[in-house]
C-alpha cells in the first residue's frame, strides 16, 4: 500500500502538522525551523511500520494517523496503563470498510521487564544480532546500534509465546505490516556493522563504502554465475531447438544483422559498466548474403545472447546511473566498476585511490546513492534524513534532481526532511512546510 498523507496532533503537546505526499512525483519534502518534528515524524513512521514501538510510546503526541492511497486508515493514540505507565493502541479500518481493529502496545508488556528473561535467546533467533553492552545491542544487517528496547520491539515476535507476556500482534497486523516497506535513512550513515569471521563472535564496524563495494562485487558475480548457469542450460537444448528453428525463423539478412548489431551494443554498453570482460568481443556481422541453413542458426543464436545478456539489464542500467552521477561530482577522480574490487576511484595521474580516502562529502554521496539505487525495493517509502550533510552547496542543488532520476528508475517514494534551500532549488512545489501555533 503507498502512503498518501500523515498526519500527527500535539506532537510535543505543541505541533499539528499535516503532510500530504506527492504521489505523481513520488517525492515530497518537509522543511521548518529546528524543533519543529521534522526528523522526530521520520522516526515515527519507521517505528510504526518497523515494530519500534517503544518510540513512539517514547515520543509525546496526541494521535498519528497515516492515510493510504486505496483509502485505508491508519492511526496510533497514547494509552496510559497501570504505574502511570504509556502505551499506544494502534487501529486499521480497511478502505470502504466499517470495522475498525486494534492492537496494543504498553511498556508496562515489554518483555525486559521481566526478571530472568532469556535475553541471549534473541541471538539465537536472529541472525546478525549481537549483544554488545548491558542495554546496547548490534543489528548488522541494518548497521545500527539498537537499544535493548528496540530489539524486543522489533523481534519479540519471533519469540515462544510463552515467552511473550505482551499481546501477541495480530494476523491482520503482520498482513498489514507486510503491505508497506520503509526505510529510514538516517542522518549517520558512513559507518556500518558486519559479522566477523568464524573464530570470533561478534561484530566489526567497517566504513560503510567498504561494504557496499565488496556488495556490489559480489552481486556482480551472483549475476554472472546466473548468466553461466543459464548459458550451459540453453547450451544443452541448442540442438532440439535449432532443429525446430530450421525453415521456420521467417527473418531476414536486414533484420539478423540489425540484432546481431544490437547485440554487440549490448555487449559493449556491460563491458563499459563493468560487468563483462574486454576479451569477451567474439561477435561478427556478416557482410554477405546469408545463406538459409545459416539465418537459422545465426536467428537461434541471437534469442540465447539476447536471454544470457537480459540477465544483467537492471544492474546495468544502476550502476550506469551510479557512474554517471558520480563522475559528474567528484572531481580530479574517476570512478570503475569491477567484478573483483566493486568501486575502482583512480587519480588523473593513474594511481588507484583507497574508498576510505574519500571525503567525508563523497562518501555521504556514494553512500547514499548506493542504498537508493541497490537496497531498495519497489514501491517502498525512503526516509532520508538530512540529506545535505558534508555536501558542498553546489552537490546540494543537484541532490534533487539525481533523486528524481533515480526515483523513476527504482520506482519508490521519497520523505525527505531538510534544512537545506539548496536541496529544494526550484521544486518548492514538492514541499510542505512545518509550522508552528499562531502567537498572540
């Protein structure tokens, strides 16, 4: 389901904002004086949507509500329970439907609070989780630091239910939860969190360009051994097929040198992106009359180049963006793909340059870029905090329009909450402003 407007009341006992979502452009902006909610509205959504509860019974407010494109509604109220303790009850009424249906959360429920807890059970149940305090937990997948709290939030529901003293979340909410994908990407992001090797528990935190050029090294391999894999698969019917094929292509010498002509296009635009290697230039375009046996062939050996190469059309087609965008930014450098290092930088007088050299700026830049371009799934909703930080002004006034580009390929929706003028430029249009109550 895509988000269409939120809305929250007396956040702070101050604040009644109300944020429609610009779904045409798939991109809106919230902007306003510090203290006015902009991060803290990020940090709701991703609790809601992501089990943090304990943030938002963390947070003061009044009612949250948050309304769907298909017309269902969502809304989360502060409850108090016994010890003058706070909790939320979140309710969901489908579109065109009168039912209304609820779920409760209360911290006087949270499982820690239960003496003799099993809390190295989480562990055990959740991969890339590791304790590394007395409160203070490590979740590498997502590259945070999470408190004790939020890891009962978010993975309590993998527990025994005998373990579970709060109640237990509904199947309609689980549905619900499965409907909407958001990310929040916060404000740090140059540092991230890894598993160590075998003989040591625990994990490593690592700069975040590191990990993604080893991730995208590695993807690149997955989708080689994919093209591999499917090329000795239509190796092996290649003689079944071609015998069917024989009289029966119907295409002309125009039309097969034509594909064969594209073909090496293709092959040459993967070469540039990385993706293939030099030496693999093997093809031909036949200059003479093609006789019949051979259209057959030639007709039967396009269809499989053209499946083996489609293989690599959605990575191709980022890590062009990825490239572009970069190498219009930095300066004085240049950056590669590869299958074995992911991102190459090289100097103007040839030498290759180390990730974690870069500035403070390109790194916030390639970072970010990657994670919307590679770790994002269709029709999610991206939170982007801050966006501006260590970028130079002039890297700011183009942020919006490399995100617009990247938006339309990836096909996501974007909150963005900014301080920045530059990072609007001239698209006010897909902003809302936060404001504050009337003064008397």
């Amino acid at each position: 389901m895509r988000i269409a407007r939120i809305t929250v009341t007396n956040l702070f006992g101050i604040f009644d904002h109300n944020i429609p979502l610009n779904l045409e452009d798939r991109m809106t902006i919230i902007h306003g004086p510090n203290g006015f909610g902009k991060t803290t509205l990020l940090q709701m959504l991703d609790g809601l949507f992501n089990r943090g509860y304990s943030e938002l019974v963390s947070i003061p407010f009044g009612r949250f509500q948050v309304d769907f494109e298909d017309g269902s509604v969502l809304w989360v109220e502060k409850t108090e329970v016994e010890n003058n303790l706070s909790g939320i009850e979140i309710s969901f009424r489908e579109s065109h439907a009168k039912r209304v249906r609820t779920f409760s959360f209360s911290r006087a429920n949270s499982l820690h609070e239960r003496r003799g807890f099993p809390l190295g059970l989480l562990e055990d149940l959740v991969d890339g989780l590791y304790r590394s305090g007395p409160s203070e937990w490590v979740y590498t997948p997502s590259g945070r630091v999470v408190s004790q709290e939020e890891v009962l939030d978010r993975f309590g529901h993998l527990l025994p239910p005998d373990l579970a003293k709060r109640e237990q979340e509904p199947d309609w909410w689980q549905e619900a939860l499965d409907s909407v994908d958001i990310r929040f990407i916060k404000s740090q992001r140059l540092f991230s969190f890894r598993e160590s090797g075998p003989r040591r528990r625990g994990p490593q935190m690592i700069e975040a360009v590191t990990e993604y050029s080893e991730e995208l090294a590695e993807t690149i391999r997955q989708k080689l051994a994919e093209s591999a894999d499917l090329s000795q698969a239509l190796d092996r019917t290649f003689p079944a097929r071609l015998v069917r094929q024989i009289g029966q292509s119907g295409i002309t010498d125009n039309e097969l040198r034509d594909r064969l002509s594209a073909l090496e296009k293709q092959r040459s635009r993967l070469r540039d992106a990385g993706l293939l290697d030099k030496q693999e230039d093997v093809d031909f375009l036949p200059s003479e009359e093609i006789v019949d046996y051979a259209r057959d062939v030639l007709a039967v050996y396009v269809q499989d180049v053209q499946r083996k190469l489609g293989v690599f059309d959605e990575i191709a087609t980022k890590t062009e963006l990825l490239k572009r965008i970069i190498n219009d930014r930095f300066l004085y450098k240049r950056m590669t793909i590869s299958k074995e290092n992911g991102f190459i930088f090289t100097a103007q007088d040839g030498r290759q340059l180390p990730l974690t050299k870069l500035s403070s700026g390109e790194q916030h830049e390639l970072v970010l870029l990657y994670q919307l371009l590679f770790k994002i799934k269709p029709n999610s909703l991206i939170l982007i905090d801050e966006p501006e930080l260590s970028l130079h002004v002039a890297w700011q006034k183009m942020f919006l329009r490399d995100l617009q580009e990247i938006t339309k390929l990836a096909l996501f929706d974007v909150l963005v909450a900014t301080h920045s003028p530059q990072i609007i430029a001239d698209r006010w249009d897909l902003t809302v402003k936060l404001r504050g109550p009337e003064v008397s």
